[in-house]
C-alpha cells in the first residue's frame, strides 16, 4: 500500500494548469481574481476572501445616495418629457390634428372625384354629431388634411422630375419649388384672414380648415404638370381651365356657408355682399396660384 499523503510537503500551486495556456501552473490563493464564465454557469475564481463580482454591482441599489441620484435623474427625465409634451400641445394641437387625418380609401376616391368634377354634387353640408363635425372618412364634404399634404408632396416630386426630363434639375429646386409653394399658401390664408378681420366678417371656419381648403388645388396642379409634359402648352392650358374652374367652384360651394352664418338670412345685405366680395376673392385667387406653380415646367 502507499504511504498516506504528508499534506505538509505538498507544494502551494494547484495541480491543474492554467487556462491560459502557460506552462506555470495557476495558484488560486495568491493570483488575481477573474471570471471565468466560458462555461455558461458563472464560475468564479479568485481570492477566496473577496465576495463574487455578481454581488458587487448590488452595493449600488443598495447604497442611499446612488437610490437617491437614480430616482433625482428619473424625475428629471419625467419633468422634462412633460415639459416637451406640454408645450408641444400647446403650438400644435395635436388632438385636432387627427380629425384632419381621419381617413380611408373611400373617402380619398370619392373626394378626389369631387375635386376634379364638383358640379353634380348637390348636398354641401357638413353633418355633425354632437356639436363636432363628423369624421372625413364618414363626411365626403368635411375637410381634411390628408390629400392637400400627399398632393403637395406628390408636386414637389413630380415636379423634380419633370426638371430632370428636361435637364433642368438640381437639387436645390426641390427646395426651392416647396419653399414656394409653402409661401404662397401661408401668404393666401394670411390674406383671407385679413380680408374677413377688416371686413368685419364673422367667421364659423379654423385655420386648419381653410389650409385644407387651399390644399386641395394641388391635385388639380398634378394633372395640369402631367398632361402638360405628355401634351403641349394647349393641352396645358386646358387643364389648367378645367381644374381651376372645379377648385374655385368647390370652394365657393363650400365655403359660403363657414364664411358668414349671420349672412344666410341677407344674401343681399352689407355682410352678405361683403361674403360675396371674399368667395369671389378666393375664386379667382386659387387658379392664379395654380398657374404660378405649374407654368414654369411646361415648354
């Protein structure tokens, strides 16, 4: 039989090598700690009087003054977010903005039909339910949002691409043609408002509402721009004829009862003249824009 093991001539290092490869064998007791976790089970080796680094980063939940800088920056990042939100709100009107996108794909088709032939429609009014006006998608007559920003968009670019046929294009025109675009719409609402203020015209209709308005000539601009192009000047100008004439008729339909409530019973009266004054001002004032929008791209 072997002799029993004399524990005290045994040598300090371990028996197993180390890890890493070296031809030193590794000494558990003296060397620095590390983690080993190529195993997936989290084994720990190092100094057996320090604790396991997993206990380490806890001292942090549990030392007051971390809890306490931890829950100062969360109410921070909470009071900031409230602040944004707030002061968001109060500039752009979120809540309404979504009556204005309220939309589906019948009422995109069936507005886009009343666009270009409104002189069949006979029914103008806008039904409301409970003192607010119904959703666009369930009122073809309600304004919206939706098509005015897909057509000024759907302009801008087919309007790049029309200066690219023609070996016009750069692109500081797309810029340059939304930039002035947007500047003749702010300056036409501008102009409404101003004329129904020194008139002293009162007034049922919002800013979002006449924006919507206003907008919807640009799908009439997007046929004149595209048969234009495939066309000539003539074919240009007849377009041109046909959708300023529907736009302005659409408007003037439209808008006749938002302009001037008081003005309904007295057509004739001095309010109902001056409602006249601003529908007929509007009439002509969208064709005119139509025509400074779109004329440059046509040879």
């Amino acid at each position: 039989m072997d002799p029993p093991l004399n524990y005290d001539n045994v040598h300090h290092r371990s028996q197993y090598p180390d890890n890493t490869g070296s031809s030193e064998y590794y000494n558990p007791v003296n060397s620095q700690q590390f983690f080993d976790d190529t195993s997936g089970q989290g084994n720990y080796r190092g100094d057996a009087n320090s604790p396991p680094p997993s206990t380490v980063p806890n001292k942090m939940f549990t030392d007051p003054l971390a809890s306490m800088a931890l829950q100062y920056g969360s109410n921070i990042a909470t009071s900031g977010q409230e602040y944004v939100n707030s002061n968001f709100a109060r500039f752009i009107p979120v809540t309404s903005l979504k009556y204005y996108f309220a939309v589906d794909n019948s009422y995109v088709f069936r507005k886009l039909l009343l666009l270009l032939l409104p002189y069949a429609h006979a029914d103008w009014s806008i039904r409301y339910a409970k003192s607010e006006p119904v959703a666009p998608r369930h009122e073809i007559n309600a304004p919206d949002l939706y098509i005015p920003l897909m057509a000024f968009v759907t302009y801008v670019i087919i309007s790049g691409l029309v200066l690219g046929v023609q070996d016009k294009f750069s692109p500081e025109h797309l810029g340059i043609i939304a930039s002035t675009a947007f500047v003749m719409e702010f300056l036409a609402v501008c102009l409404i408002f101003v004329t129904l203020y020194f008139m002293n015209i009162n007034s049922a209709i919002k800013t979002f509402d006449l924006i919507a308005f206003f907008g919807y000539k640009y799908v009439g601009m997007i046929f004149c721009i595209v048969i234009g192009v495939l066309t000539n000047s003539l074919g240009y100008y007849c377009t041109l004829g046909w959708t300023g004439l529907a736009v302005s008729f659409f408007l003037v339909r439209t808008l006749r009862l938002v302009i001037s409530q008081e003005a309904t019973s007295n057509v004739m009266g001095p309010v109902g003249k001056k409602r006249i004054y601003v529908l007929i001002m509007i009439a002509l004032l969208q064709p005119i824009i139509m025509y400074w929008l779109t004329y440059q791209f046509i040879k």
